[in-house]
C-alpha cells in the first residue's frame, strides 16, 4: 500500500493507506470501550516501521530448486519443464484466495493451522535428495539445510565436508543473482543465524538468512 511518484506504485490506489489507518484505529476504539482504563494501563505499539518492501521471497523457492538441482549436476533446466513436485497442501493454498483461507484459519484450532503450514513447507519434498529448503517469511528469507539428526530424514551431516559444500555453494549462487537490465545485486547479504544466535533451542532456526538490497521486486 505505500504509494509515492514512482510508476512502480502506479497501481496502488489513492488513499488505500490512510483507509487502512482509519480501520484498524477504529478497531482499537472498539477494544478500548470494552476496558476500564481508570484500573488498566493501555499501550498501543507497532513491531516494525514502515517503508518499501523489497522482499524478493516469491521466487526463492524456485531459486532453491535449481540451485539444489546444480548441487546434484541435475543442471542444465529448461525454463518450460515440468514444475517440481508439490504438495496436496501446497498446492491448495496456493490456489484458494487468501481472504478464503483466513477465513478457515480462524475457525480451526491453532494446532490445526501448524500443522497445515509445516506440510504446506515441507510437503512433496523429496527427502533423500534435497540438501535445503525455504521456509515462510516475510522482509527477508530464511532457509534451513536437511541436517542429519535433526530433521527427521536428514542427509547433511553438520560440520562435514559436504554439509560446508553446500552451504557455500547457496550463498554464492543467491549472492549472484542479477536483475535483467541493471546487472544490480538482489542479495545484500547472507547471515548465518547459527553463529549469531546460541542457546538450548538453536536448532529450531533457519540457517541461513538472505538480505534482500533496495531493489524492487523482480
């Protein structure tokens, strides 16, 4: 929704923001008159700014997917082969609009909605030949590798020569790619979150993180 004098934002409807900021005000004006705020501290905040989205997370999957097939010398892949295999739930939520899947979110318990969204990741992966995968997110991406021990049909063993292998050849193929016309960089960076964050429940993260530059969605 964020729209200024750039034909990219063309598209984006006059005043779409400020109808946005008016709903949701609304909306905590509604909360607030259900509240004794003489016995209640109320804080209202937000966890992030705001600006352009520069998240290039639409086509990180099949980014993965032919990296992952070079990593197995599956390459070259024609731009017209067939797509690689998807799951049942992938699939469909991929195809129902979202407002449709919102709805039955809300009305299915939580641990319904985990479960849909561990198999719409992870279903129709081929486990015995797939190094790494994408999981959802948002601004940035994140990717974890198929590590032995850890996910459950796991062929990477960590620390070994191949896990090392792989790992270098994601990020220096994501660090590669270029948009057509400008040749300009759409990875900023990579992180390695393992190396950034300890504790007890570290295996439970991403592995890799990519840091998308200012370039618009491409």
């Amino acid at each position: 929704l964020w729209r200024d004098h750039d034909e990219v934002h063309a598209h984006v409807p006059k005043g779409a923001l400020l109808e946005v900021y008016r709903a949701v005000d609304a909306a905590v004006g509604e909360v607030l008159e259900g509240v004794d705020t003489d016995t209640t501290t109320v804080v209202v905040f937000s966890l992030h700014g705001m600006g352009y989205n520069f998240s290039q997370e639409h086509f990180v999957r099949r980014a993965l997917d032919r990296i992952n097939a070079r990593y197995r010398h599956e390459l070259p892949i024609q731009s017209n082969s067939a797509p690689a295999r998807r799951g049942l739930i992938r699939a469909l939520r991929e195809s129902i609009p979202a407002f449709v899947q919102h709805r039955i979110a809300r009305a299915v318990p939580v641990t319904v909605r985990d479960w849909v969204v561990s198999r719409e990741v992870t279903g129709g992966l081929e486990w015995d030949r797939t190094p790494g995968f994408s999981l959802r997110s948002d601004p940035y991406s994140f990717l974890r590798l198929n590590v032995t021990g850890r996910e459950r049909l796991g062929i990477l063993e960590a620390g070994s020569d191949a896990y090392r292998r792989y790992l270098e050849h994601v990020m220096t193929s994501f660090l590669a790619l270029r948009t057509v016309g400008t040749n300009a960089p759409v990875v900023r960076d990579t992180v390695l979150l393992q190396e950034v964050f300890s504790g007890s429940r570290q295996h439970l993260l991403p592995d890799l993180l990519l840091r998308w530059t200012d370039e618009y969605p491409v």
